[in-house]
C-alpha cells in the first residue's frame, strides 16, 4: 500500500516532465532533441548546461561584496562621494511599535492618537516620523557601490556580446538568424556569453531583497524574471543567435545609466546631466526602435518562412512583448526626467526614494555640514559640476 502511494507521485512528476520536455512544445513539426544531439564534432546547446548558473551566480555576489569593498569605496573617496546628516529618532517605545507594526507612514488620525499616547506634540511625531524613515533610507554610499558594481558588469558584458557577435553574418543580416535553425551549432564563445549574463541575472534576483529599493521594485522583479525566462528558453531551444543580439542590444544602454547614478551621487551634475542625455537617445532608439521593429520583427516573422507557428514560438514572443512592455514604461520615466532636465529642474532617478527633511534638519546641517565617510566635513561649496 505504501510503496503504491510512493510511486503515484513519481509518476505524476514523471508524466509531468516527460510533458514539458515534449518535442511538440519547443521544437518545429518533424524535430525531436535526438536532432540536436552532439555528433561528429557538433555541440548543441542543452538544457543541463544552465545548472552551473546558480553555483556562478553565488560566486558573482561573492565578487560583487569584494569589488564594492575594495574598488567601489575607494573610488566613492575619489569622487568625494559625500554623505548628508541623517538625525536619528529619540527612542520612543510608543512611536516604534506603530512604525514597525502598523504603517511608517501614519495618517493624520494616527498622528493625533500618537501624540496623546506619547506625550509628544504632533509636529514632534511627524518629525520623528520622518527621521525614522531617513534612518532605514539606503546611505548615498550604498548607492554609489551598487551603481559601480552594475556600470563595470553592463560594460564589460557589452563590449564582450559586442565581440561575440559583430563578426557573425547574422549581426549584419537578420535573416542569417534562422539559416538552419534549429540545426545550428553552439560556438565556445557563445556558451561562456550565455552562462556569464545569466548567472548575473540570477544574482541580481537573489539579490534585490537586501539591494536599494526602488519605486518600479516589483517592475524589476517581473524584468529580472522575464530575462532569466528568455535566456534560459532561448538557450535550450536553440534560439542563441537572436539570443546574443537582444543581450547586446539591452547591454549597450544600461552602463550609461549606472554610470549617471554615480557621477550623480558624487555631484558632478553636468557630467550627470550629459551622460543621461547619451542614455536617453541610445534607450530610446534601442529598445524601443531597434528592438519591436527590427528584432521581434525578425523572431516573429521569419520563423513563419520555415515552419509553422508552435507553442516555443509563441512563448518566446510573448516573454518578449512582456519585456518591451516594461520598455515602453521605462522610456515614460526617462522621457519625464528629460522633460525635467530641458525645463531646468534637477534631473534624478524618478524610481528613487527620495530623503525627506524639515526646516530643523536643514538648518542643523547647514549648521554642521555634509557627511564624508561618516563624518562632518567643511562645507565650502566647491564641488565638481563637470
């Protein structure tokens, strides 16, 4: 009776996988996965080879904690990268509890409850409020070496997709992606391409819990997953070639916003403003002309010439149409910030938490001046502007 029950769930997860490795489901009519076997020197892609993405993807955080120690600190010391007072909230038993268990942002109702309960006049409790939240706020630091971490990875992973495919035929002619496909050999460099962005992809997942939240924080959850999706699907489907030229193309944007960010934090705000700008016209015109009108063009209409429409082709377009949804809201935000930057006011991430202040904070660092390293610096007003 017991060994019965032991083997029904082993079948159902059997069945369940048989079903999902399905030849009908990823491959055209008329292929099964015996046709994209290794055999006389021709190596394929396969599934099993994106079990060594997680083990690379904990090494990448290992990477990612030296580099924002040893390279990332040093280099916010270089670019006088300065802190801003945070005044702590006085220890108050009464407000503490309402914050950690009820809402950091009371209403107005609440205020009023609170400053009975505590004692505390009500403008006290919403300035202790609000020094609260500045206490959990990431450090301009933090921000600064998780910005240089993304800039270094997003430009050495452009340059290298750049030098996988710039010499491919298929870079130079989209139709040269599906010449064989799905009988396409997977080449050395390829491989290594694949297995780096993906591992990072899966590192920045593991790691967006501890990492500064944003406003679009559940937009990068959906983006980091659809990516990993897309990578993982169109590795073992063997859809590497347009695979490389939408990696390349996503690469070739995403280091120039992280490098704004930090000229950003460390107050260079015309180099800022100049790079956005860069950032801006290479977003726009990659993902949202390059990307739907030459790329998903190429996956969604050549395949046709070749074999008819089957559920990996309409899963792969569709992961696609999902990312180019967050594309089109992205270039809302950045449209809105460039909007900003001609009409004169400060340029900044729109999806950042912003510090809140009051009139007593501003004067007490006035009073005091900027933080550098933790500690009170001379405010002379002399900072780089370019």
């Amino acid at each position: 009776m017991n060994h019965s029950i032991c083997l029904s769930p082993c079948r159902m997860f059997q069945t369940l996988y048989n079903y999902f490795w399905w030849d009908r489901l990823w491959l055209p009519v008329n292929l099964t996965w015996s046709d994209l076997e290794d055999q006389d020197g021709r190596v394929y892609a396969k599934a099993s080879d994106l079990y060594i993405t997680i083990p690379l993807a904990f090494l990448f955080l290992v990477v990612r904690h030296l580099f924002e120690i040893y390279v990332a600190t040093p280099l916010a010391g270089l670019l006088n990268v300065k802190e801003k007072i945070r005044l702590k909230a006085t220890p108050n038993p009464v407000l503490e509890k309402f914050y950690a268990s009820s809402s950091k942002h009371p209403k107005q109702s609440d205020i009023e409850m609170l400053s009975k309960k505590s004692g505390c006049m009500v403008r006290q409790v919403e300035r202790w409020f609000r020094r609260r939240r500045n206490q959990d706020r990431p450090s301009l630091l933090k921000k600064f070496r998780e910005a240089s971490w993304r800039f270094t990875f997003y430009l050495i992973a452009f340059i290298a997709g750049m030098a996988v495919i710039v010499d491919k035929p298929w870079f130079y002619d989209l139709k040269e992606v599906w010449k064989g496909y799905p009988i396409q050999t997977t080449l050395p460099s390829q491989y290594w391409y694949y297995m780096i962005e993906l591992s990072f992809y899966w590192s920045l997942l593991f790691s967006i819990a501890s990492d500064v939240k944003r406003k679009d924080f559940k937009e990068q959850i959906i983006h980091h997953v659809a990516t990993i999706i897309l990578i993982s699907f169109s590795w073992f489907a063997n859809y590497i070639r347009a695979g490389t030229l939408i990696m390349a193309l996503h690469d070739s944007a995403d280091y120039l916003l992280e490098s704004a960010k930090m000229f950003n934090y460390a107050g260079w705000k015309n180099t800022c403003n100049n790079i956005f700008i860069v950032f801006a016209a290479i977003f726009i015109v990659t993902r949202l002309i390059i990307l739907p009108f030459w790329i998903m063009h190429c996956t969604v209409v050549y395949p046709l010439d070749l074999y008819p429409p089957f559920f990996g082709y309409y899963f792969f377009n569709f992961m696609m149409v999902v990312l180019q949804s967050l594309h089109i809201f992205w270039a809302y935000l950045i449209i809105r910030m460039a909007h900003k930057f001609i009409t004169g006011k400060v340029v900044e991430d729109e999806r950042s938490d912003r510090e809140e202040t009051d009139n007593t904070e501003e004067e007490e660092v006035t009073k005091n001046g900027p933080l550098s390293n933790g500690h009170p610096v001379l405010n002379n007003n002399h900072r780089k502007t370019d």
